[in-house]
C-alpha cells in the first residue's frame, strides 16, 4: 500500500485519514522531529544559505532517500531534511506550533494551507514562482491553496479514488459497470454471491469515504465561489438516501479487518468492487494482474455527474522563516522546474499523479490502461473543498451523513440543521 493515501485537501476526519493511510508513522515531540535525518551537500558550503525542510514520514520504500538525495542535489543552499515521526493529526500539529514559534522549518509540506496560517501571516504567498506555469495546473487543485487570491502552496502529488472491480465477475453476473448511482445498487445486488458482497465502501457504510463524493456526484457542492454554505438541498439529500439505500440492499459488505483506502478486501475476494485510491492500484494489479477495471463514482440523479476528489500533499514556505528568498527559489526548483524529480516522487516508489499537467503526460507508468483512465478521471470529475472548509465544517457534516445513515434522520432536516452550524463557523472565518 502507498506511503500514505494523500488524499483530501481538508479536515478532519480526512485528515487523520490522510496521516493513516500507509505514513502510519508520525509521533514523538517537536523536538525529536527537528533532530531528523539531515540531507544536503556531504559538506556545508558556508557561504549558501541554510534551510531546513520538514516532511512527515511516508511508508512507501525509497521515499525517504529520495528527499535526501533532492535535498544533496541543490546547488544554490544547504538544505536539511527533517523526517518527522508521528501518527494522526502529529505531524500537521507539530508543523503549526513550529510556525508560532522562533524556529519553524524554512519549507515544509501540508495538505494545504489554512485561513488561520494566512491572517497570522504566517505562510508565504507564492504566487510570483508558479506565475509562469499556474495554468499548467487544474484549476480545482489550485482551490484548496489559494487564499484571497493568492496563492500559498505548490502541489507535489495529486491522489485520487474511484470504484476498482473485478471484470470476470461482472462479465459472470452479466452486469457493466455501473454509470448511476441506482446501477450501483443493483449490480451491488446482482454481484453478491455467497461469501462474496458486490461492493465495499469502509466499515462505516461509507460515511468517511463517501460523504463529500456523494454531494460532488449528485451536482452539489459545499460552499459555494462566493462563500455560501450550499450541501442543504434535495440533491443532495437525495444522494446521501441513496448511500442509505445501498447499504440496506444487502449487496455492501458490511465489515472488513481493513478501511476502505486499503485495498485487501477487494484483492482477497471479499467483494467484487470496492471505492480506493490510485495509490493501490499497483498491489492490485499484482494481485489480479489485468482482471479489474477502473470508473469514477456514478452520477447521482439527474443532475449529477461522476466524481473523485483532488488530494495529496503540497509544498509551503513559512513567511517568518529566515530565508524566504532562497526557500522559494527551493521549492520552485522542486516542484515547478525540475520535471525529472516530480516524476520520481509520484510514480518511482508509489502510485500518484504529478499535479502539472504537462508532467503529468510524460509519466510513462500513466500512459495507458486503468492508470492512464484514472488520470482521465481526476482531470474531468476532480473536486476540492476551498481552505473556508475547514474542520469543524467537516466534523459536522460528517456527523450528519451518519445521522442520515444509521439513524434513519431526514436528510433534509440533518443537512439543514448541519448547514446552520457550518455557517455560524463560516462567518466567524469570514469576520
């Protein structure tokens, strides 16, 4: 499984999501974190700036030699790799006490910058490096890093997720793949066979997986462009009574000894179809050589259309730090000009999509079959949140849905009642 899924760009439950899956690794104190293995030149030049880079620690092999070696590289400073331990929301924690304090690392990664970061004035705007090639990336991945215009972090990786399935299974039922979410309910039923349920969405019904994909899916969104609250509509309550349908037609497999970002349940047969990530796709393929197939999530009702997320991890420069100027020129070394670099990190130790486009297609391991398809999908159905959305925002609605899911609450009521909360902390971030 990948080092970590890099998933959404906020909150949460998305965010502990994002430090679970396959990083698994963060923890100890800040201070143990700035005591990491240190990359850069085997000397210091003295006469070059110093930065210190933090990054949280991946789980995928060679990840790790791989910044050092980045760091070892650069010509024009002396870089210092922090690889920060930790596990759940640690790593994030540990990166924002060190911005509040006299210390903070000169580059470090996050999912994507807060409006808290910006009115501290604690993150550097960045928009003067990616000018030059700021439509070389989808404008959906740039939402979640720009801030009142500007923009405050670059991509490193792009992370995706739609349905994986299994083509001798559905060619044996009779069934294609589904292109609706009430296809998806029947051919869950029709492939559910003795030990084997037709589809798998997490323990919890898909409430952490689903419930942004579902508003996504059905046409809806979550706050609008012009910062309105706006997942409280029949669209959308439609979508999430769909989810309740699904799980009560006997075609979900209920429980499984892992989370849906996992891929086991799916490659040891548990079910036919299952709701992952790009980053398994390569154990799947190991697994099940070329017996599987690739779609996004279907469209909800007559309004939507299908849907993943953008997520991953993007570079950031603390505004505060002591060398600003040489940090930037860093991480536009990084990330904007050196393709060679974005292409290791995405694809030479897991599975993940370089976030400019024009990288993006000469990735070799991208070009063709369920890769090349999901790339496809990212670029056509990818959503983001914007950094307004932030955790508290997340924790409600998610607290809804599975109202909505285990309770049998109204879909209206339980999003009108989240959408009045969500609101109340909406105007408190506008203010």
């Amino acid at each position: 499984m990948a080092q970590d899924q890099r998933l959404f760009t906020t909150p949460l439950s998305r965010r502990r999501f994002l430090q679970y899956t396959g990083s698994m690794t963060l923890g100890g104190t800040i201070l143990a974190a700035c005591a990491g293995t240190s990359g850069g030149g085997t000397t210091s030049n003295p006469s070059l700036p110093t930065l210190q880079q933090w990054y949280h620690q991946y789980g995928e092999t060679g990840t790790h030699e791989a910044v050092l070696r980045y760091a070892k590289q650069y010509s024009k400073a002396n870089v210092k790799v922090s690889w920060v331990p930790g596990t759940g929301n640690e790593y994030p924690n540990k990166v924002h006490a060190a911005l509040l304090g006299s210390n903070a690392p000169d580059v470090f990664e996050l999912q994507n910058p807060t409006v808290d970061q910006v009115k501290a004035g604690l993150i550097e705007p960045l928009d003067d490096i990616i000018a030059s090639v700021k439509s070389d990336f989808n404008p959906v991945a740039l939402k979640p890093l720009t801030i009142n215009g500007k923009v405050y972090a670059i991509k490193m990786i792009n992370d995706m997720g739609m349905i994986y399935y299994r083509k001798s299974l559905l060619q044996k039922a009779g069934v294609q793949p589904p292109t609706t979410m009430d296809e998806l309910i029947t051919v869950s039923k029709k492939l559910s066979k003795g030990s084997v349920k037709g589809l798998y969405i997490g323990p919890d019904g898909g409430v952490n997986a689903l419930s942004y994909i579902l508003g996504w899916a059905a046409g809806g969104d979550f706050i609008s462009d012009d910062n309105k609250i706006v997942f409280n509509n029949d669209n959308v309550a439609t979508a999430y009574e769909k989810l309740r349908e699904l799980n009560a037609s006997g075609g979900v497999l209920p429980d499984a000894p892992t989370f849906w970002w996992d891929p086991s349940a799916f490659t040891q047969g548990l079910s036919a179809m299952q709701w992952c990530g790009l980053w398994a796709m390569p154990g799947i393929t190991k697994a099940l050589g070329d017996d599987f197939g690739v779609i996004p999530f279907p469209a909800v009702g007559t309004q939507g259309k299908p849907a993943t997320f953008f997520g991953g991890w993007a570079e950031m420069v603390a505004a505060k730090g002591k060398n600003v100027a040489a940090a930037k020129e860093y991480v536009k070394y990084l990330w904007i000009d050196n393709s060679n670099i974005q292409i290791d990190w995405n694809v030479g130790y897991g599975f993940h999509v370089p976030p400019r486009l024009s990288i993006a297609a000469q990735a070799s391991k991208l070009k063709s079959g369920p890769a090349a398809q999901a790339v496809g999908y990212l670029n056509q159905y990818g959503h983001a949140t914007p950094p307004l959305w932030d955790a508290a925002m997340d924790t409600t609605l998610t607290d809804a849905v599975s109202n909505i899911l285990k309770n049998g609450a109204n879909p209206m009521t339980a999003l009108n009642r989240a959408a009045d909360k969500c609101n109340t902390e909406l105007q408190t971030l506008l203010s």
